[in-house]
C-alpha cells in the first residue's frame, strides 16, 4: 500500500544506481531526502536536485565512529534504506583475507551502524521502516563471488532477525533482494581479484566473461525498482523479505526446490541424532 504520508529518507550512496535511482524517485513524490556520498562535489550535485529537501552527507560507511555521529544531527528518519555495497569477484582461494574484511566492512557493518545509529529514535517514537538492499546473491550463490554472497547471506539473517525484535516498537524490517539490474555493479563497481590459479580457469573464466559481457544489458529496470522501493516505503504490511526481478523469482525458487529435495533425502539422517 503506498503511503500518502511525506517521509524522511535516509540512503546510503546516492550517487548511483539503486540509491540514485530511489532518491529521485523519493524527491519527486514529495519526500524529503538525506544522503551519504563519498565527496564534497557528489553532495553539491545532489542537493542542487531539489534545494531544501534534498541533502547530502559525506559519509565513508566502513566508519562506524562517524556514522554515530552524523545520525545524532539528523532530523527524526522515517525510513532508512541501506543501500551503499559493491560486488567481490574471485575465486575465494585467489581471495585475499583482506578484500573479504572490506566486502563485510561496507555490506554487513556499514549496514548494522546504521541500523544502530537510527533505531533509538526510532524506537522512542514506536514508529520507522528499515529496508536493507541484500541481492539474490543473499539466496543463490555462483562460483567466483563468494565474499559477496555471504556478506549478502547474513545481511539477509541480520534482517530477518531484526524484524523479529523490534516488530512489538512499531518497526518494520525489509530485505530486498534484487536480480540483475542495469547499475554498475557488475561494471566499474566490482573489485576483482587478479587470476593466478589455472586450476579454476574452467569455472571461473566463463562467469566473468559473461558478467561482464551481460553489464549494461541486465533484465532489470532501476527506476521501477525504485518506485517499487518507494510505494512500500512505510508500509505496515511490507514484507520481510522482497525479490525483486524475474530472474530473482525464478533462481531462488528453483535453489528452495533443491533445498527441500536435499532436507527430504537426508532427513533420517538429520533426526538420528536426536537422544533416545
């Protein structure tokens, strides 16, 4: 159900994609919108888009000191969607400990300091919507981005989770989960690591070709998306979990399918450990 209420937004990267894209849709409602970007000249491009409703923070989500501090100096938010992330491609054993630490950094603890730095007042005020942008990859996975999908697989648990203790407070939690999208995500926002093990040529060579092939040609529409995002924005009945994409739909059916078929098989199994 779309809300007719005017909303604070507080969205993490705004500069592209996703965030872009649910920032103007959010403006031309009506709404009032804060947010973070990486550099002074990103925050003047974007309040000049709607002067008085639109304002930007130069905020770097992996510091978590900051994003305190900057919340404290925010007006009450309505709705805050954490949609600030990229994408690690590479084989996890090519994968340095490191590049996994930063994937989290931004997509897991950058999320959860935010959630942390708005639900106070939300809380205090029994009213707030939470939306976390996860990725089909939060349900399916496929060989060479296995530091995305787990930072995915457990911003999709944190929500979850969320939802559940703080639905008494008024708080609703939503995990949108997107397909393949036309944003730059699988372009000049993912990090790669370097290839140095023939071994996993045969499978992972293949998946970056075509990722990088399909880049710019992907199903999925922003803006409506977007507007998706913003009608449920507030919404009393908004789900915990949303697919978002065709492709979405149809993949994560078909891993559930696979999930159950493997529970069926293996159940004797699983109950034999029980105490008898």
């Amino acid at each position: 159900m779309k809300t007719s209420k005017t909303l604070h937004i507080l969205i993490t990267g705004v500069s592209s994609g996703f965030g872009r894209a649910l920032a103007d849709a959010a403006l031309q409602a009506g709404h009032s919108v804060t947010g973070t970007v990486r550099s002074q000249a990103a925050k003047e491009q974007f309040e000049q888009m709607a002067p008085g409703r639109a304002a930007a923070i130069v905020l770097d989500v992996t510091d978590f000191p900051a994003i305190a501090a900057v919340a404290g100096h925010l007006a009450p938010v309505d709705v805050l969607v954490n949609n600030a992330g990229y994408g690690h491609e590479g084989a996890l054993e090519e994968s340095s400990l490191e590049e996994m630490r930063h994937q989290f950094d931004v997509n897991v603890f950058g999320a959860v300091a935010m959630m942390k730095a708005v639900l106070p007042s939300m809380r205090a005020r029994r009213t707030g919507h939470i939306i976390n942008i996860t990725s089909m990859g939060g349900f399916i996975t496929m060989p060479g981005i296995a530091y995305y999908c787990g930072s995915k697989f457990a911003l999709e648990g944190i929500s979850e989770t969320l939802a559940k203790e703080v639905a008494a407070f008024g708080i609703k939690v939503t995990a949108v989960a997107p397909g393949s999208f036309r944003t730059d995500w699988a372009g000049r926002s993912m990090v790669r690591s370097p290839r140095s093990l023939a071994d996993y040529d045969a499978v992972i060579d293949p998946i970056r070709a075509a990722r990088q092939a399909k880049s710019g040609h992907q199903l999925g529409d922003p803006a409506r998306a977007a507007q998706v995002i913003l009608d449920m924005a507030g919404d009393a009945d908004a789900p915990v979990h949303l697919l978002l994409g065709s492709d979405a739909v149809k993949l994560v059916r078909e891993k559930l399918a696979l999930m159950l078929e493997e529970i069926d098989a293996w159940e004797k199994i699983s109950a034999s450990t029980d105490f008898r």
